[in-house]
C-alpha cells in the first residue's frame, strides 16, 4: 500500500514506501561515521597501545615471574648481552663517556642465561635461567659473585671466577633462597660472609673459603655454613662489606635506613647470644654502632679514607656517593658527600680492593633485559684514584679541621636539636664555645667518638692530622695546618 504526498506549488507528488523511508535512515546514520582514514588511524593507535601495555608487562612483571626454557645443561660462561668487551665500552661510552675510558679490566659475569642449581633441600641439580647478580667479594685469588633466582624456585648461588684472568671456576650452591644482597670477605680468617634471611629475619651466613675451594655441586648438595646468626637490631640485610675488623651491614628502603657494625671476634665470628624461642635454638647479635643512610642505598665499601655507598632504583641512573671517613658520624647526607658520581642503571654492590674498585651490575639478568636501560653484562673495575676525589678537593662536610674536631667531640652528648648543632660548627653560642674551649684545652687528652668504620679520638697536641678507615685510629689535631691520610685500602 502506498501513501500518497501533496507536493508543494510546482512540485510533484511523492510516493514513499517503508524500504525507502529504511534507506533514509541508513544513509543519515553512515554519514554520521568517521571516515575510512580515521577508522584506520584509531585502529593502529590501539594496536600501538596493546603493545605497549605488552612490552610494559612483559619488561616489567611477567620476566620476573617466568624461566625461559634452554639447552644448557650447566651454568653458562659467555656474556648476556654484548659480544665483546669493546662493543660493552662503546654503549657505555654513548651516555657515560669519562667512565668508559676508565675502566681497566672487566670480568664477565656468568650463569645470566643458564646456572646450574638445586631446589630445595632436593638432591638433584637443575638448571636456572632467572639468576640475578647482587653481592660480590674480591679475595687474593678470586672473584666471587652472589645470584638469587628471580622466580624463587631454585637456591641462590655463588659464581667463582680467577681473579687474575677472570676465568670462571665453579658455581656454588647456598642453603636457601635467600636475597644475597651483599658479600663480605675477612682476609684475616680467610671467612666469605653473604648476608641473608627473609623479611624481618636478618641473617649473616659465614663459608670458610677452604670449604668453598673444596665445594663440588655434583654432590647436589648445598655448601655448609660455618656461622649463620641473627641480626637482631636491623630490619633486613640487604647489603653488606668488610672493614678492619668488622662487618658493615645495611639494609636498602626507600627513606632513610641503617647502616650497623658488627664487630668480628678473635675467631673470625659475630658476638651472639644464644636465645631459645619456643621450638628452635639461634644465636642473635646486636650492632656496635649504627649510623643512618639515604634511601635506595645497595651497597657499603671503606677505602682509606673514604666511605663509599652505591644507590640506585628502577632504570633510574646510579649514583656513587663518597663520603670522607673524618665527616661522617652518625649520618650520611647527600649535602656532605665529598663526591658524588653518576653511574649506569642497577648499580649493585661496589668492592674496593688492592687499590681498584669493582661495579657489578643486575642489568643483564633475564627479568631486567627488556628493560629501557642501558646493560652491562660485566663486573667493571677501576683504578680508585680515578674515582675518589683529589685530596685537596674540601668539598665535603665542615671544610676545616677545626669544624671537623667540634662535630665530632660533641657527638653524641646532644642530638636533640639542629639548631645546636648548626651552633656547634660556627661555634657561636656559649654551649658550643664552652666544647672548642674545653678541647683546646685538654693538652695530652683525648675524647673519644665512634664512627661507622671504628673509633675516632680528638686531640689537641698533635701536629698533624691521620685517619684511617678500618676499625683503626684517627687523631685530629687542632693546630695543624694540613691534613694527612695514612693506610692502604684493606679489603
């Protein structure tokens, strides 16, 4: 049926039916859509955005909660990312040119694409393709370096290597799944320290280095500790270091966090007590001395006489922060660093030893590959004279030996308030004139401090000024004209 339209003057009559009025319809609504070049733009900006969000998961979440497969069937020797030593210092070069040029000798690190392992306390090996550097410890014949595996599935590891030709020797296998953060070695006992634990457990496992010499991992078994305490007056051991006598062990936050010494007993041990808790016997030790760091901190080194920390957070760059021995107390602050130098991402622990600085990186583990930082797959070692700043450089802390001594004579009797420390240094009110005068005055005495790396005295007799950072002395004198610093690096 149709329906019938007067027409206007001069127009004819117009028929419509339903499938025309349809039609209309249709047409109006595709005039209303986006063209085919808008359609095709919004397409490719979503696939660009799956793909993002892709890389964004795979980079940053899935890597670390997957092992790849692989056909080794031990832990791998070759580099993980860079084929040559060269082609390494060339990407180094591209955004950290200075420290390019100054490296000296490079160890690659093993076991990134494939370690040999055990699970659990399961006597069988198998093989790791998740493992993350994190500790190091340089010794007089080798080079040892921490992993844990990111998944959590296997135990973490020691890899030796020469220290001459840096060859790799053999993996070792630790009890346990722990973080690994920080290796220690006492060249006086002849002990390797790893830190450990789990959260709010911290631990400090100590390994004779005969008995890793000795350590064959077909046995499938793990190597036998020689100490394990609990550290009872720090949160976690995430890093950890040797100085002259102790151990200096941190743990990593996001704000401010510790920094505690331990001191070693004639037997190369810790001095524990023993404590019963309900079903199971441990040994806890308490710090001699605790000081407090910046955030983000992985790493501790003493090198006479400077203080070194390594910070560092995501695919942020690193950083190297060198502290003199004399500035510093109770506190580290950025403000006072004598130097501070910028490194590549993932920074993890520094080593000082026999005059040369050893970097280890994380950056070329699987779960951090695709990442957007730049990889080093190599322990980098450097001369330290290159790294730490001129000895005339008085940039840290209170700039004269004067300041320095009213710092470190008024510590700790009175913490309370920044103003009177601020007092203290320019030595304008009378509490702070009453410190200097009584310093200067006491002839022959001596008034003694603790700092992170041992004890500190101040005198007032003496011509001349020695500091040391082991557990060693430093007399400061207030009449001296010139700073001099005595001591070898002892790691």
């Amino acid at each position: 049926m149709q329906t019938e339209y007067e027409a206007g003057s001069g127009q004819e009559a117009r028929i419509f039916s339903p499938g025309s009025r349809i039609r209309q319809m249709m047409q109006k609504f595709l005039k209303r859509l986006p063209s085919a070049g808008t359609i095709a733009r919004a397409a490719v900006f979503a696939a660009v955005t799956l793909l993002f969000l892709w890389y964004l998961g795979d980079a940053f979440i899935f890597r670390g909660m997957e092992e790849p497969r692989t056909r080794y069937r031990d832990t791998n020797r070759t580099p993980a990312f860079y084929r040559t030593e060269n082609e390494m210092k060339q990407a180094l070069a591209v955004r950290f040119h200075d420290l390019a040029k100054d490296v000296k000798k490079t160890y690659v690190i093993p076991g990134m694409k494939a370690t040999k392992s055990i699970v659990g306390n399961f006597h069988a090996t198998s093989i790791c393709t998740s493992m993350t550097p994190q500790g190091m410890c340089v010794t007089e014949k080798y080079v040892f370096i921490s992993a844990y595996c990111h998944t959590h599935r296997h135990n973490s590891v020691l890899y030796m290597l020469d220290r001459e030709t840096g060859k790799y020797i053999k993996t070792i296998v630790l009890g346990g799944r722990a973080h690994v953060g920080g290796m220690a070695y006492d060249p006086v006992n002849r002990n390797v320290w790893v830190s450990g634990g789990t959260e709010g457990a911290a631990k400090a496992v100590c390994y004779s280095l005969s008995d890793l010499e000795t350590y064959n991992i077909n046995s499938k078994t793990a190597v036998s500790a020689k100490y394990n305490y609990t550290l009872a007056t720090i949160t976690r051991s995430s890093y950890m270091s040797y100085t002259d006598g102790a151990l200096l062990v941190g743990y990593f936050s996001d704000g401010m966090s510790d920094l505690e010494r331990f001191n070693l007993t004639e037997e190369g041990g810790l001095n524990a007590q023993i404590y019963v808790d309900y079903d199971s016997v441990h040994e806890s030790v308490s710090a001699d001395f605790n000081a407090y760091t910046p955030g983000e901190i992985q790493s501790v080194a003493a090198s006479d006489p400077y203080i070194l920390l390594s910070r560092s957070i995501g695919i942020m760059n690193s950083s190297l922060q060198i502290y003199r021995n004399t500035d510093v107390v109770d506190t580290f602050s950025e403000h006072d660093a004598a130097k501070i130098i910028s490194f590549p991402q993932k920074l993890e622990q520094v080593y000082p030893y026999d005059g040369q600085l050893y970097c280890l990186f994380e950056s070329a583990a699987y779960a951090y590959r695709s990442q957007p930082a730049l990889k080093i797959d190599r322990v980098l070692v450097f001369d330290l004279d290159d790294i730490v700043p001129d000895a005339n450089d008085k940039k840290s802390g209170a700039g004269d030996i004067l300041e320095n001594v009213t710092k470190l004579v008024r510590w700790p009797w009175d913490t309370d308030s920044d103003a009177d420390f601020d007092s203290v240094l320019t030595g304008t009110d009378s509490g702070a004139e009453r410190v200097v005068s009584e310093a200067e005055s006491a002839g022959t005495g001596t008034e003694s401090v603790e700092t992170l790396t041992g004890t500190v005295r101040t005198g007032t007799d003496s011509d001349t000024e020695s500091a040391g950072t082991g557990a060693g002395t430093v007399k400061d004198g207030t009449e001296s004209d010139a700073d001099s610093s005595a001591g070898s690096d002892k790691q």
